[in-house]
C-alpha cells in the first residue's frame, strides 16, 4: 500500500491547484478593493483583478444603478412561480416601461425611447 503524499513535498499539487477559475467578488469596502493587500492576495491566488478607473468603460456604476432599480421595482414587489414567468416579467418591465416611459435622470428626466426620439434626425424636413 502506498503512503499518502507528504504535503510539505515540493511537487504536492492540489487538484484545485490545476484549475483556472474566474471570479467575480463584491468587497465589503470599495478600499478593500483597490488595497495593496488585497492586490498582493489576488496574485498569490492566481487572481487578476479587474478594475477601471473612475469614467471609464470599465466602471460599472451605471449597471449597478440598473440592476438596484430592477430589483427595487420589479423584483422586490412580485413572486415569479417559474424561471419562464419571472423572464416574461423582466421582459415586459424593460420593453413595456423601462425603456418607453421610466424617466431617467442620466437623459435629462427622459425615458430612454423619448431621448433617442428627440436625437433622431427629422428626415420629413429634408
């Protein structure tokens, strides 16, 4: 009968060792975030931290500021019996009135067909 490895042995490898997993990790504080500590861990873990900085396509406020609303307005007030109802749901909620009457401060208190409607050029006077 073979002994089991010795795991101070320098070729030990655990099978969790051999996979390459990506990750996505909320911190509990924005600081933690961006920490030297945390970065040095992230590394240690064969984790790379992906981050923008503050205006660029890669800040995600705007998606978080859509996922709360969604939560707040439908998600929150409704119980979905099945995947497919709670999916005609969000559906309904995002084409039926998200997009064509929900005011939107970042359009100037607009809904997001009204401020695309008022960039459109006006073809009948050309």
């Amino acid at each position: 009968m073979l002994d089991p490895p010795d795991p101070t042995d320098a070729v030990w490898v655990f099978p969790s060792q051999l996979l390459t997993v990506e990750v996505l990790r909320r911190p509990v504080e924005s600081t933690q975030y961006t920490s030297l500590a945390f970065g040095r861990r992230c590394r240690e873990a064969g984790i790379t931290p992906s981050m923008g900085s503050v205006g660029d396509a890669y800040d995600n406020a705007m998606a978080e500021s859509f996922f709360a609303t969604l939560e707040c307005e439908l998600l929150q007030r409704n119980r979905f019996r099945t995947r497919t109802e709670a999916r005609v749901a969000v559906f309904d909620y995002l084409e039926g009135f998200y997009n064509r009457h929900r005011r939107h401060s970042a359009l100037g208190q607009l809904s997001p067909a009204d401020y695309e409607r008022s960039h459109q050029p006006d073809y009948a006077t050309t």
